[in-house]
C-alpha cells in the first residue's frame, strides 16, 4: 500500500493534532508532519499494511524524539512557558480537521498540564483519551507491552487529574469573559472579584522576547492589580477582539496594528481560575 495526496489531506489533520496536543507548538508541530510524510513515502509499498496506523507511528515517537531533545530548552525558558495559541478561526484546513481539532485535551490549561507528564506519559494519555486508541493500538505505536501502556495512562492521568473540572462550555465561558471585560473596563470591583476564584493564578509568557512577570501571579487582588498596570500602557490605537482560541474564548489584543498579546482562561464553577497572557512574539498568531 502506497501513500497518496488523498492520504496526505485526510490524515494530516490527525497528525497536527497529536502534535500540537503533545508539543504545544504549531510550529514545530507543522515541521514534523512534513517530516512524517516525507520517511512514509519513503518506504516501500509492501513495507505499509495500514497508512493510518503508519503515519500515526512515526507522528507520535518524532514528537517523543522531540519532547527528550528540547526538555533543557524548556528549563531554561525565562518566565512561565504557555502553549503557542492555536487560533481555530484562522485554520484552513478541511472540516475533517476541525472535528479533530475540537475534541478534549486542546485548551490552554490542558496543553500547560501536559508539561508534568514524561514524553511517553503524554503519548499515552493523548492517544487514549483524546482520540480514543485502544490499548492493543497504543502499544503497537509506541512498541511497548499493552500491560505496561495500562500503567503509563493510569499514572498520567493521576498527574493531570486537576485539569479535570475545568469548564470546556464555549458559549457559558464566552459569557463569563465579557462579563469580566465589562466590568474591568468599568472599573466594578466586586464584579470581578466574584469573576475571580479566590486562588487565581496569571502566567505571563514574555519568553524572554518581551517584558512579562517571570513568576505566576497569585491572588485575586494582586492579579487585577498586575491587569490594570498592563491596561494603563496601552497604545492608543490599542482595540481587541474575543476569538475562538484552543476551542475556548480568549482575548485578542492589538497594538501599533498587530496583535501584541492572547489572553486564554480556565473556568471552573463559572469563575476564572487562571489567565494564560501569551507575549512572546514568536507564539502569537497571525491574524
């Protein structure tokens, strides 16, 4: 069996999405998909009983492959790391795509949750829980004993179990962030503090690249506080837009004609746990 541009449009958007669940990364992401096709059509015919199962085998242990080479990056990061934003409206990608794309374990916290996770940890909980490859299949990829995949997505998933209350309800949560907007461009303090779980955390990705908070910020007073010193630095041609980013709403904020910073939550219990405010220029997406 050979691979054929058919296969090339209906499985790269399988591929970018396991990518990008395990990398966090559109850009890389998009390089190793390119990668990936090009080794499959390497290979000889007969050397491919099932293109699926092929590409999503070389797709997952590139990304592995990655994850262990890039880890010291990652340490040495400055500042919290957050995801590249995957601006969804923007993709031009066929509808097989966005089915594949808006389904669980895409939004910010998830995708920041996956950073406690083992290379291998987050192949496993991905392949299994987002896209719903049996054990058998799993440990096929991965070239690992089905018992054994068993153990690693028992183990990951105690890792992220925090992630599971968070709210994935787009129109709810759309709700709850022009609410907070509304009352943060007025200024109605008791509004925003019941926007706000008592234990809010803001993570500021500058990477360096930009000026960004290189700690979390905790606390409801202390992140408004942090908010509002942001507000007061605008430029004057500053506007913003609320769009769909990781499949939830976030803010889109623009300066001297382009976008200058994404702002993504997590909502549980109809408040705002944590702000994901991503700067860094090579993160942003173009819009």
């Amino acid at each position: 069996m050979q691979i054929s541009n058919e296969d090339y449009q209906l499985y790269k958007p399988l591929l970018f999405s396991i990518g990008y669940r395990m990398l966090g990364s559109v850009v890389e992401t998009e390089d190793i998909v390119q990668e990936t096709f090009l080794k499959v059509y390497q290979i000889e015919e007969d050397k491919i009983e099932n293109v699926k199962a092929y590409l999503c085998k070389v797709m997952t242990n590139r990304c592995i492959d990655s994850l262990r080479s890039s880890r010291h990056k990652r340490e040495e990061y400055v500042g919290p790391w957050n995801p590249e934003p995957l601006l969804l409206e923007e993709l031009h990608y066929l509808d097989p795509s966005e089915l594949v794309l808006q389904k669980e374990g895409l939004s910010i916290a998830y995708l920041r949750m996956m950073e406690n996770l083992a290379p291998d940890e987050r192949a496993v909980l991905l392949l299994r829980e987002a896209f719903n490859f049996s054990y058998s299949e799993i440990a096929n990829l991965l070239e690992k004993k089905e018992q054994n995949c068993r153990k690693i997505f028992s183990r990951a998933k105690k890792k992220v179990a925090g992630i599971e209350t968070e709210s994935l309800n787009y129109t709810a949560n759309k709700s709850i962030v022009e609410q907070f907007i509304r009352a943060f461009e007025q200024q109605h303090m008791n509004t925003l503090l019941e926007l706000l779980s008592e234990n809010v955390i803001l993570y500021s990705d500058g990477g360096g690249k930009v000026r960004a908070a290189i700690r979390p910020i905790y606390s409801s007073t202390t992140v408004l506080a942090f908010l509002y010193g942001i507000s007061k630095k605008t430029s004057a041609d500053y506007y913003f837009k609320i769009k769909n980013v990781n499949g939830q709403p976030a803010i889109l904020n623009y300066m001297n004609s382009k976008l200058h910073s994404v702002i993504s939550f997590s909502i549980k219990d109809d408040k705002i746990e944590e702000f994901y405010i991503t700067m860094n220029p090579d993160k942003l997406p173009i819009s």
